[in-house]
C-alpha cells in the first residue's frame, strides 16, 4: 500500500521521512498500468511454458518471497507478522514454492522432478500440470468464493466501523488475545470506549471472537450478528479483514491460482493487518507500530482514511481473483481448455 494520509508516522515516528516502501507496505493502489498476479490469469486452454521461461518466473516470485519474509524471520511474536502465519494456515516454506496457475504446462525434466507427485498436480507427455480431477474436487470452494467475492464487491464501501473489533474482543475480559502485549488505556478507560460508540462490524471472522460480556449484549450492541451462513450477505468491501482475507482465498484454492497473485494479496493482507493492529487497544511501540487512537475524533479520520487507500488496492486484488475463479468454473462445465 502508498502510505496513506497519516499513515507516515507508522514506524519511523510522526514527521520523519521514510525510504522507499517495499511493496506490502504500498497502501495505495498498483502502480500505473500494473495487473495484479501473472498477466496471463487462468489459461483457456493449456498454455506450454519452456524450462528457461517457467523457472525465471519462478525465480522472480522466490525473490520477491524472500524480500517479504526477511523482516517477519527476525521480528518473532509481532502481532503484525505473526498473524500471517499463524491465523493465515500457510508457512512460509509452502509460500516460497510457486505454482503456475491452472492450465499451464510446465516441460521439462526439472519441472517433472519439482512438481510430479505435488498435490494437485499431474504428468503429461509434455510437462507437468494442474489436473483436471484436481479442479473438480475444488468447485464447491471456487463456487463460494465467487458468490462471496462478487456480493463484496457489488457493495458500496462502508468506512465507519474504526476499527473497534479489536476492541470488542476484550470488552470486560480479564484475558487478551495477545496476552504479551500491554494495553494502551486501562481496563476500564477501554471499555469506555467499546461503549461510546455502535459497533458496525461486518465481518463474522472478526464477530466471532468478540467477549462474552459484549455478545450477551449483541443486539444493542453492534448493526446485527454475523454468521457463516450469512457470510456473503454481510462482507463490505470496506472492512480490512475482507480485503485481507483475499490472500486467504489464494492459498485454499492454491494450487488453481498463480502464485504472483497469491503474494499480491500477501502483501496487501500485511498492509492491512498493520493499521488493523495500530488501531486495536493494544500498545505496539514495542514493535516500532505507532498508535492509530481510534479513541479520539483524530484518530477515526486517520484510520477511515486508511481503511480507504486500503480497499482501493483491494479492489483490482479481488477483480483479478474472481475472474480467475469464474473462468475455473467455465473450464470445468464444457470439459475442455477450448471452451
């Protein structure tokens, strides 16, 4: 993510200058002309890759893994980068192999001995691939995720929720989520600010983990009550953990979608999860995160404007996604690459 307006006091402190960000870090949208992912998508029919061609692509993602991890292999127990790989199931040694996409044939003897015997994948006369079987033991979660991400998307983004999710989750508790990590206010001064104000949280991955305390007051409490169920009905293109969340649907349909795209929403889950956390009650100075204090009237503006830069880069992210996913399905109905 380009850092968004009050985002430049984040780790370097309010007023000092910054490098160049790495691209998680971008909160803005893709540079010009840049498409999200490989260019190519989801093939229509098989599209052959040569050894020299597939392993420079593959060399370009692992460099652009490595620049990614290096911060989170020294940085143990931030809340932040922790998250990725603990609430996000992938590790980053699975993150560091790359796979092509459905529909491309990866030739050569190299390709054979990486990827033959890799779930998902089958051998062919000329190379290694995505199976067919494989695609079709996935269209149930494909045809999920295309209904979810296209009601998201047909939503007007909502930016008035600040954040207090994080809040809600340790409303009159006498235990935290992140139990090593201080509270920036008292107990009591946090649940003052749970009280202040409607809670609009949209998203059941986040609603599910709110307090006791806080669910035995739901309904005065928050817009309404989430569910599983109601997932699709519910999720705004607005909410950090939505747009987040699309790196989660890379990897459960990995390894279908190509793995540029993957680290494409990698990298914008990381952006997220960065002002989801400065605006939590916790105290991340620690970690070098300065406070977003949602708390204050300042503090709103600062994360709503945050919370936009975030769901503009989000929106090209779940385009990409979902013409990728609704292209799977085609292939999968008429049977053949040709359709």
């Amino acid at each position: 993510m380009s850092d968004p307006p009050g985002h430049d006091a984040g780790r370097n402190g309010p007023g000092r200058s910054r490098a160049i960000e790495p691209a998680w870090r971008r909160c803005g949208p893709q540079r010009p002309g840049e498409e999200p992912g490989n260019r190519a998508g989801v093939a229509t029919k098989y599209q052959l890759l040569g050894t020299k061609e597939w392993t420079a692509r593959a060399d370009r993602y692992r460099g652009r893994v490595e620049r990614f991890l290096s911060p989170h292999l020294t940085r143990r127990g931030d809340p932040v980068w922790d998250f990725l790989f603990t609430y996000y199931s992938l590790r980053p040694g699975q993150l560091r192999c790359w796979h092509p996409g459905y529909g491309v044939v990866l030739t050569g003897d190299d390709a054979v001995r990486r990827y033959r015997g890799r779930h998902g994948y089958t051998a062919r006369r000329d190379g290694v691939t995505v199976s067919d079987d494989y695609l079709r033991s996935r269209l149930d979660t494909i045809g999920f995720v295309v209904r979810l991400l296209r009601a998201t998307a047909q939503r007007p983004a909502r930016l008035n929720c600040f954040g207090l999710h994080e809040w809600a989750m340790v409303y009159r508790s006498t235990t935290v989520r992140h139990d090593g990590v201080p509270l920036r206010l008292t107990p009591s001064a946090t649940d003052a600010v749970v009280e202040s104000m409607p809670l609009r949280c949209s998203h059941f991955d986040a609603f599910r983990f709110f307090t006791a305390p806080f669910m035995a007051e739901v309904a005065a409490r928050n817009v309404g009550m989430p569910s599983r169920a109601t997932q699709p009905d519910w999720e705004q293109p607005g909410c950090l953990h939505t747009n987040m969340d699309l790196y989660k649907w890379c990897y459960k349909l990995s390894p279908l979608i190509d793995s540029e795209l993957l680290l494409d929403c990698l990298e914008l889950a990381a952006a997220a999860r960065e002002v989801d956390m400065r605006a939590s009650p916790y105290d991340l100075s620690g970690y070098g995160y300065s406070p977003i204090a949602v708390e204050n009237r300042v503090g709103r503006a600062e994360y709503a404007r945050c919370q936009q830069t975030i769901a503009h880069r989000a929106a090209p992210l779940r385009a990409a996604l979902l013409a990728r996913c609704d292209l799977l399905l085609r292939v999968a109905k008429c049977g053949s690459h040709a359709c």
